[in-house]
C-alpha cells in the first residue's frame, strides 16, 4: 500500500484502489478496482512510456533499434487518496472521469518498483507497486465505471 503520510495524510488501513495500467510511447489503457466494489476503465495520453526513461524512440544503448516490445509498459499498484476521507464514494469519485499524472518504476530487467501520483478536481492519489522499468507522464487520462455493487473491502 502506498503510504499516505507522503502527502500528509493518515492512512486508511486498506489500499482504497487498485490500478493495472498498459502504455505505449503515445497512450495508455487503464482497469481500476475500487475499495468500493466498482471497476473501472479508461484510456488516456501519454509521454515517454514506462518501457524507456529517455523515450522508446531513442536507440539502445548499444545502437540498435528498440523492438516493438521495448516500446510498450506494464504496471499493477495500489493507490491511496490524499485525503483525510477515505470513503469508497470518496474514491469512486476520485477515479471517474479525467485526471493527469506521473509514474516511475526502477530496477534491473522487465520488473521494477516504484509508483505514481495522480490528481483531478476532486483531490490526489499515491500510489506503489511494480511496473516496467521507466518513467511515464499522462496529461489526460479519463475512467468511467463499467461495474459496481462488486465485492469490496
């Protein structure tokens, strides 16, 4: 769980959401299931994918050319609210509709750790876990509800 005394908060004593997110060079698909019971998904805009830190356009360090798998990210975290609320409407009305963001994740090989932080009109989110390796900026990323009433937390 990501921890919210980061962002001056006390924390919930659960994730309040969970996010699986797939990016490319130039977007991303996201899935998020909340404390809530509702599942969400979206797509968004991104910049530089969590496959390179400097931009899968760039060649390898040794010169080749990155391959088409070298071009594309994974990440699955958990996420908490910056908030001194952590009700699951509270965090379903963080996670619909449009927000902005950062992520990284670091380390050797396919998996790194690390995490992200997002924000929109109703506040901000931390969030940690695994993803591969880079950095990725997302100016808009927008998530409607699919499902609800599932089990929650």
């Amino acid at each position: 769980m990501a921890d919210p005394s980061l962002c001056g908060m006390s924390a919930p004593g659960a994730s309040d959401f969970y996010h699986l997110a797939v990016s490319s060079s130039i977007g991303t698909a996201d899935v998020i299931y909340t404390r809530n019971g509702s599942l969400f998904i979206g797509y968004g805009v991104a910049h530089g994918a969590p496959s390179s830190v400097v931009g899968p356009w760039l060649p390898n360090a040794d010169g080749t050319k990155k391959t088409f798998f070298q071009k594309f990210g994974i990440s699955l975290t958990a996420g908490t609210l910056c908030a001194k609320k952590h009700t699951p409407q509270d965090v379903d009305d963080f996670v619909s509709g449009a927000s902005a963001g950062v992520s990284a994740f670091f380390g050797p090989g396919l998996v790194g750790i690390g995490g992200a932080y997002s924000f929109n009109s109703s506040g901000s989110a931390i969030e940690a876990g695994f993803g591969t390796p880079g950095f990725a900026f997302q100016p808009v990323d927008y998530m409607a509800r699919v499902f609800k009433n599932l089990p929650g937390w």
